[in-house]
C-alpha cells in the first residue's frame, strides 16, 4: 500500500509542477490596479506586463501607469493581449523602459491617447486595432522603423492626429505606414493648470520653452520657461518648444479661471471650484472678491472655507441670479457685499452667522427678514440702495452713503465686532463705553485701550455731562486722560480721531476727588455729521513695542492685552499689558512685543512714556493757550494775571493747571 501511494505522488509532483507557472508574478499600479507580470529573464532582471492573457481586471477605469520595475525587474515588454478589451481604460502611461509591444496589447480598449516612448524598436501587428476612441498618438521614437499596416486602424489613420518630435516630421512623412496618418503635426509644448500656476511642458526633455502671455506668439527672444508661472488675469499663455534650433508650433492655453489668493475670477460656468485646485480651500481662503461667472451650486463651497470673513461679490454674476437658501447660514461670514444683479433671494440668508458685521446690499430687491435671522450683534451695518429694503430692527442701516443714525455698543460678552467696508456719512453716531475701575494720585492704575471708527467731537458722562481730555481746549468740559502712542512714548492727545488706539482713564477716587470729577459709569463718545472712513486699521509703534487697534475679538495667544478690571501678580487693575491673558474685545488695542531674546510677561504702561507722566495727576482743570486768551486768569492771592506761566490759577472760578 505505501509503495502504490508513493508512486502517486512521485507522478502527482510533475503535474503541479507544470500547472504552477512560478514566473508570473503581480503587482500593483499606483492608480492601486492589480497588474500581472512575468519574469523574462532572471539574469539580465526583467519582465513583460502580461502572460498571453489580460493582464488587468476588464472592469478597470480611468488612467492606468505601467511601472518602470516590478518586483525589483524593469518592464521591458508589453504582451499580446495584455489589455484587450479594457473598453474602460481611457489612458495607459507607458514607461521608457519599454521597448516592444506585442501584437492586440491594446486590441479594443477605450484608450483615447497614447503616449509611445522613445525606447520602442518594434510594434507588433494588431496592437492597437479597433482602438475607437484613440485621437491622439504622441510618437517620442526619433529612430524610426517601420510597422504594419494593421498595428492602428484605418479610422485612427484617418481621424487621429500623430504628434511626432521636434524637427521629425519630414521623416515621419517618408516612413512606411507612419505616413498613413493624414494628421501629423510636430510635439508643442502641453500645459498643466490648477487655478493659479500654470506648467508647461514637452515629451523631449532637451527642449527649451519660451512663452508669452500678452498674445503675441513666442519666438526665442520670448520669456524662457524655468518654473511655473503665476496667472494674475485671464487671457491666452503661448508657448513653443525648441530643439537644435527647431521650434515646434505655437500651443495656446486659454485660461478661464484664476484665484490669485485674493480675487477669484471665473468666465466660465462650473469652473469657479476649480479656481482653487492649487490650495487649502478650508484653511487658505480667508478674504475673498468675486468677478465673473458662479453657478448656485458653488455656494456649497464657501461653507468648506473654513476661515472665510470677508466676501465681495458685487462684480459677481449668479446663474439665475439668485441666491440659495441659506448661502452663508452658520458660516464664520463677516462681511458681505452682495452682487448688484439679483433676481430673487432664499429664506435663512445669513442665520446664525454669529460673527457678520456688514452687509453690502446692492441688489434692487428688499433683503428677506430672515436673512439675518439668529444674528445678535449690536454693531452690524446693513448698507441698502433703498430704505424699504432693510429688514425691520435693524439699527445700524445706511441707505445710499447717508445714515441717520449709528449705535454702537460696547457689550461684556458676545459678539460685537464691528467693520466699515465702504465710507458713508453719518448724521449722527455714537458708542458708549462703562468706566469703573479706580484710579489714584501719583500712581499708575485705571488705564484702558480705546479705538473708534470716527472722529470724536462730543464725550459725555451719563450724569456729569460734558468731558474733555486734559490739555484739550474745552473749558465747559470735567477732564479725563486720553494718550496716544507716538515716536517718543505715550503723549496726551486733545481728542480722539477715527481708527487710532489711544489709552484712556476715568477719574475715579472718591476720597481725593470731588463727586463732579469722578467719571464713573457710563461715558457716551459722539459726533454728527461725520464721514466714517473704511476700517484700515495700522499698529503704532515706540522701541519694541506696538499699540494695535482692532474692532474685532481676537484670542488672547500671543497678544499683549491691558489688565482691565483686575490686578495682575503685583499691577494694579489698570496698570500693565500681559501677555497671553485673555481676549482682546472691540474698540480696545493690545500690544506686541518685537525684538531679540524671550517676550517678556508683563509690558507695564509706564514703560510707554516718561516717568513724569506715569501717574495719575490731581484732577482740576486744564485750558489751553487759546481758552486762556478769552478768559480772566487770577493767581491763588485772586491777582489778575495778564500772562500767566506754569503753576496753579482760577479760571472762571475754577482752579486749573497750566503746564
């Protein structure tokens, strides 16, 4: 019995043997197609794609690479057969390591281009026959030799076009077969394109490219092509490609669309989302303007930008010239300006967008009273072309470039931001502010920051009526400090002007000022018939140090921010600029420290101006030189002075110091 078993097996061995071909091997594509190869010769490290069968799956799609190696072998061979029928295959790459194509390797598949390497010395009948939709053949053989008639079929003679090497097409005319295409033109340069650089290339790697982008067609005294060109406006990029001082024909690519990190422009519809093919869409986009052609469709994008504030589509054409529901609801949206070309509007335009501070409406239709549905903040501004087209409660609306009335509020918590996109007028604009922190003779404490966005003609306490900064020339006004960062530190300012930060202090010391000078509570700053300039908002700077206005909330990391309402480790309340303590409100400044070595902690406010200055002065009053002239000035003994110098007078029955 185990002699009859062991001569079974013994003749089983040779069967398996010869039913397990070990020479075929796959491996897989970086498209992550399954390809099967086999080895050629194990010596010399080579193999064929295929086996004399397919050798991809026939359900594969798209673009297929063939690799230069498998399994450590260079692919040398296409086999017969290899992807006959693979209709779903629009492209196969192959490698110039390749130097035969055997017969039917691409018999009836869908390709529809086909790039055949320098390397080649032999075509195989039949390779690709009845390849109907193959229209391009880009030839990079220079050492021609003939095929058969049978490798293309007689549709690709008639109807594809034979691209041959610069300087070959002579040749290409005159050799047997090659010349049975009708459409032979010499290799142009290709360009490759993501929205805002544009890379040109050519199947010879010798070649020079030279461009233009101003229409006129290159020549060799045209730019040289080094690097990929940035694309700032739409328009024709020509270019030609140069061998051995022979160009080949001019190749032109139009360029439809661009986005130059801040203007996206697209004159062609459905091609808007490809504007940003070459970056971070959800991180890099953060100011946008929009010219040309958007689909509705392409609103879905903005919810992607992640960090998407401001919007500018007033050069903007909508297909159907309306604006989907809930384009921007619950985005980061601040500001708005709408294209002037609308025919209708959806419900929820703007819901919940908790940080939109302006509208530009410039459509000729009202805006929907959804549209700003969930929207909280106090200083939003709602620009209309009519009055009938603001949604009702709505403070803040211009119509036209004229505003009866503006309000802004200076909240504890919550959204408030505030941003001007555009200049208007204001009849009258106000901003109110609450003071309570205390302040103290000689000592530095009490100090804020403060910015506004106009120019400051009136500040008034809610109780003791008019204000004015020392050293300003109001003589009906109880006095406050107000400083502005200059070259030299920290200098006293007479009024506060639009979009500079300033410091500024209440007085508020009941035991060493009278109840009409303590100022706290709630201070209204004011003006009627202002111009409100656009937010532009630039950093003051002294040394290594710079104060910076903002109108909107920013995150305490890496910012310096006045120690208001609270004393820090040994600073009074009022006193000290720390870094990385909390958030910067609007209508305030914060600083930055620049310089070599560590940042320090704590930038004191006495470190901003002289030690004379530092504290808080006793609260009389100030007049200046002009106020002087039209008043009667005593000394204390209540002799008339006809010119008083420095020291302590009564002016109007009130004592006041003038410096």
């Amino acid at each position: 019995m185990k002699k009859i078993l062991f001569s079974m097996i013994c003749t089983l061995l040779p069967m398996v043997a010869w039913c397990q071909d070990v020479d075929v091997f796959q491996a897989t594509t970086v498209e992550g197609v399954t390809m099967t190869f086999k080895i050629i010769s194990e010596s010399e490290r080579t193999c064929q794609v295929g086996d004399g069968s397919r050798a991809i799956s026939q359900d594969v799609t798209g673009k297929v690479t063939i690799p230069e190696m498998a399994n450590g072998m260079s692919v040398v061979r296409i086999d017969g057969h290899a992807f006959e029928y693979c209709m779903g295959v629009e492209e196969i790459i192959i490698p110039s390591t390749v130097s035969e194509i055997f017969e039917a390797a691409f018999m009836e598949s869908g390709i529809t281009t086909v790039t055949l390497p320098s390397s080649l010395t032999m075509i195989a009948e039949g390779a690709f026959d009845h390849c109907m939709n193959l229209t391009a053949v880009h030839s990079q053989i220079t050492s021609l030799f003939e095929i058969a008639e049978s490798v293309f079929s007689e549709n690709i003679y008639n109807y594809a076009t034979l691209y041959v090497p610069i300087g070959m097409l002579q040749a290409y005319t005159n050799t047997e077969t090659w010349n049975l295409f009708i459409n032979k033109v010499e290799e142009s340069p290709t360009f490759t394109y993501n929205g805002h650089f544009v890379t040109i290339s050519h199947t010879d790697p010798t070649a020079s490219i030279y461009y233009t982008l101003d229409e006129s067609d290159p020549t060799t005294s045209s730019t040289p092509y080094t690097e990929p060109i940035a694309i700032f406006n739409t328009g024709p990029v020509k270019a030609i490609a140069v061998v051995e001082n022979q160009s080949s024909p001019v190749a032109v690519y139009d360029v439809r669309y661009f986005f130059d990190g801040t203007t996206a422009w697209c004159e062609e519809e459905g091609m808007f989302e490809h504007c940003f093919d070459w970056c971070n869409v959800h991180e890099d986009v953060d100011s946008l303007i929009i010219r040309g052609i958007i689909e509705p469709f392409d609103f879905e994008l903005f919810h992607s930008m992640d960090n998407l504030w401001y919007l500018d589509m007033r050069e903007t054409f909508v297909s159907g010239e309306t604006l989907p529901q809930g384009a921007f609801a619950n985005s980061k949206l601040s500001v708005f300006i709408s294209p002037e070309s609308l025919y209708s509007v959806g419900e929820n335009l703007f819901a919940n967008c908790s940080k939109l501070t302006a509208v530009v409406w410039n459509a000729g239709i009202a805006l929907p009273a959804s549209a700003l549905s969930g929207v909280t903040n106090p200083n939003l501004l709602l620009y209309v072309t009519e009055g009938g087209f603001a949604p009702d409660g709505i403070t803040n609306v211009v119509i036209g470039d004229l505003a009866k009335v503006i309000v802004l509020s200076d909240v504890a918590e919550g959204d408030n931001d505030f941003f001007c996109p555009q200049w208007f007028k204001a009849e009258k604009i106000s901003y109110t502010r609450q003071f309570d922190m205390e302040t103290e003779i000689g000592v530095s404490r009490g100090w804020e920051s403060i910015c506004l966005p106009f120019d400051v003609q009136k500040i008034t306490h809610e109780k003791n009526g008019d204000l004015a900064p020392f050293t300003s020339n109001i003589l009906t006004g109880k006095p406050f400090w107000l400083r502005g960062l200059a070259d030299y530190g920290l200098e006293n300012a007479q009024t506060i002007l639009a979009d500079k930060p300033y410091i500024i202090s209440m007085p508020n010391n009941p035991t060493a000022y009278s109840p009409e000078y303590n100022q706290a509570g709630k201070v209204t700053f004011s003006a009627e018939n202002v111009e409100i300039p656009p937010t532009y908002l630039s950093a003051y700077h002294y040394e290594n140090i710079a104060l910076i206005p903002t109108y909107r909330s920013l995150p305490k990391e890496g910012i310096y921010a006045i120690n208001r309402g609270e004393a820090r480790g040994s600073y009074k309340e009022g006193s000290v600029f720390e870094q990385n303590y909390r958030e910067v409100r609007p209508f305030e400044a914060y600083t930055r420290h620049y310089g070599m070595g560590p940042a320090p902690r704590y930038i004191p406010v006495s470190k901003l101006q002289d030690e004379s200055s530092t504290g808080i002065e006793e609260v009389l009053a100030t007049v200046g030189s002009q106020a002087l002239q039209q008043s009667a000035v005593y000394n204390l003994a209540g002799q008339r002075v006809a010119q008083p110098g420095k020291g302590l007078y009564i002016v109007n029955g009130k004592k006041v110091i003038i410096k």
